[in-house]
C-alpha cells in the first residue's frame, strides 16, 4: 500500500490531491451542465423548425450603421456588421474606462481632503449619481443636455476649431500623409531607446544611489526620436484636418455623435462614482503611521500620496476596479436605448434581418464573455505584479 502514500502521507489524507479532485469533480459536473443545457436548446429550436447554424453570417447585412469605427456598407456580410458592433463598443468601453478611472482617483482624493467644500462636493456627486439608475441617466445625458444644444448654425465655438450642437462634437483630426509609416517606424526604435535608457538608468541609479531619473530620461529619449524622426522624414507625416461649416452640417476633421457622447459621459460619471469609493477605502487601508512616516521626513502631500499611499493602497483598489470596468462594458448594452449602434443594438438589428435569435444571442453573449476575460486577465496580472513587487 505505500503506492497510495505520498512522503508518507495517505493520498486520501494529502490536502493536495484532495484539491486536485475536487477541481477534477467541479470541472466535470460544469462540463456536464453545459453539455446539457445546449443540448436542450438545440433539441427544442430542432423541434420547432429553428436553424441553429452560423452560415448566415456570410450573407449580405442589408442595413445601415449610423457610426462605425470600421468604414461599413450596407452591402457588407452579417460577419462584418457584428464586427463593427463590437469596435463600437470596445471603443466607448475603453474610452470610459480611462476617463471613468480618471474621474473616480480625482473624486476619491477629493472626498479625503481637508478641504470641507471639495469634500461635501466630492460626497454629493457619489451620492447622487452612484444611487439613480444608468438607464435614467442616460436618458437625461440624451434627451436633457446633448439634444438641447444650439443648432449646426448657432454651434458653440471653442478655441482650435472645436464646435459643440446639437448634432455632436466636431474638432480637427491627423490625417497620415505618404511618410507616416516611415516615422513609425522611427517612433518604434524611440521606443527601444528610451525602454534601453531606463533600464541603464535604473540600474545605475539602483547600484550608486544618486539619482539619475530614468522615466523623466526614457521620455525625454521617445521625444527627442520623434521629433527628429519628423524633421528626417521630410514631409510632415501627419496634416491636421479643421471642420468646416458646409451647406447643413460640418464637413472634415472628426465628429463625435450625440448618442456616443450621451453614452460615453453617463458610463464616466456612473462609474466613476464606484471607482472614487474603491479609491478612498484603498487609501483608507493603508496604516496611518506610513503617512505620518512620510510626513517626517519631509515629504509634501502629493509626494506622500503618489509614492507612499498609492503603492500600498493598489492591491485593495485593483480586484474591485476590475469588476466596474466590466461592469462598465457590461452596461454600455444599454446604448440601444438611445439609438448608439452598440454590439447589442446590432445584434438585435441582426436577428430582425436574418431571424436567427438564438445563434445571434449566443454571439452577444461570447462576445462579452470575451471582453471580460480579457479584462480579467489583465487586471489579475497587474495584482499579481503589484502584490509580488511589494512583496
């Protein structure tokens, strides 16, 4: 019997096998529901004469896109019009989530501040906007503000040729000339460079103890690249495109729609109402006497925030920010309320033209479930980087 015994443990005993079981066990009774959770779909749609196949996909869409990400033709496959629909919503996605991350550091700092104004304020706009439902804002960001504004003809002007009505937001854009690949790749070797000089920097920096400022040197390396990239390559690589007033709307630069822009401003400030409590609990966590450490010895309060506080407050912040920035690609399905052609609103546009609900739901759901594993991913990496550098 010692087969059955591992360094002397019975492996009935060995809390390593036991585990190993019952993933093996949890995996297969998961496997097993799958299994026939799908098995009963397809007999029931079977039944009643539903086609469960994806050929349908490659037949002509047939139906128009208001805004795309990708350039779109109503004569493009049901494949493309799908595709399309998942860059606009990666697009408003990942957009919200930088600008709904920035809103929530600024406001959780705010809410600690000894300041009592910028507190109260910081503690109303958590309170108001993290309590009423997205849809309702979203509705209000629509049909409250974003329609409301003047007309093409009475647009209001910002400087830099930036106009705001009420058919969006148009501003100047970079269009590529001929010798916009040849300063990519002047760019690409910037950025060996300076990833070369902050890691020179870094370790001499880290073997003599004088300060040598490696990430103010590698930037200071990229731009310099750049710019002589630019001046070497002769001909601009990018020329700016100004919107101009045309015969009923503004004609070049870029535009931003009303419907994105109502989108995009009510994921911001939804959620960065949550990420601005996830930052003031995260800093709330670290011990007090790590501040008072770093008041001693003479570090400002910004210092004391960005190299003492922060650091230590990250692994609290990250594993529930990651859940709002799904939670934030999750909700912007709700686009479809305020006509933004999201990757729910297309599919639903989809199941009309081809009348194939159930393959197309299943394509919805992959779809998110995909995006959201990848955030998953990434943000677990990232906590598990910054629990083994403080470690």
């Amino acid at each position: 019997m010692r087969w059955l015994t591992y360094r002397g443990i019975p492996l009935w005993r060995d809390v390593r096998v036991l585990r190993a079981v019952a993933q093996m066990i949890s995996a297969v009774l998961v496997v097993t529901a799958v299994v026939f959770f799908i098995g009963n779909i397809l007999s029931a749609a079977d039944k009643r004469g539903l086609s469960m196949g994806f050929d349908f996909l490659g037949e002509e869409a047939g139906f128009p896109i208001g805004e795309s990400v990708l350039e779109y033709h109503e004569s493009d496959s049901f494949r493309y019009a799908f595709l399309a629909g998942i860059m606009n919503t990666l697009k408003v996605a990942l957009l919200g989530i930088v600008l709904a991350t920035a809103v929530g550091i600024v406001v959780g700092l705010a809410r600690l501040s000894s300041n009592w104004l910028a507190a109260k304020i910081a503690g109303a706009y958590i309170e108001i906007f993290r309590n009423i439902p997205l849809l309702v804002q979203l509705f209000f960001w629509y049909f409250g503000v974003f329609l409301l504004l003047p007309r093409v003809a009475e647009s209001i002007r910002w400087p830099g040729s930036i106009y705001l009505n009420n058919r969006g937001l148009f501003f100047p854009w970079p269009e590529p000339s001929s010798s916009f690949a040849p300063w990519l790749i002047v760019i690409a070797g910037g950025i060996i460079l300076a990833l070369a000089t902050r890691v020179y920097l870094a370790r001499y920096q880290a073997r003599t103890g004088r300060a040598a400022y490696p990430n103010l040197a590698a930037i200071a390396a990229l731009i310099l690249v750049a710019a002589i990239g630019w001046i070497a390559v002769g001909q601009s690589p990018l020329s700016g495109e100004v919107p101009v007033l045309g015969e009923f709307n503004f004609q070049g630069g870029a535009h931003l729609s009303p419907e994105f822009m109502a989108l995009l401003v009510g994921l911001v400030v939804y959620t960065g109402a949550f990420i601005a409590e996830i930052v003031r609990g995260g800093i709330q966590s670290v011990p007090r006497g790590q501040v008072e450490a770093a008041k001693a010895l003479g570090l400002g309060e910004m210092e004391t925030i960005r190299s003492v506080v922060f650091p230590q407050a990250l692994p609290v912040i990250i594993p529930p920010l990651i859940s709002q920035y799904l939670n934030l690609t999750k909700n912007s399905s709700l686009a479809a309320a305020i006509a933004y052609p999201d990757l729910f609103s297309i599919g639903k546009i989809m199941i009309n033209q081809a009348g194939r609900a159930v393959p197309v739901f299943i394509l919805i759901m992959a779809a998110y479930l995909s995006m959201s594993l990848v955030y998953a991913v990434i943000g677990n990496l990232y906590n598990r980087h910054v629990r083994f550098s403080r470690s």
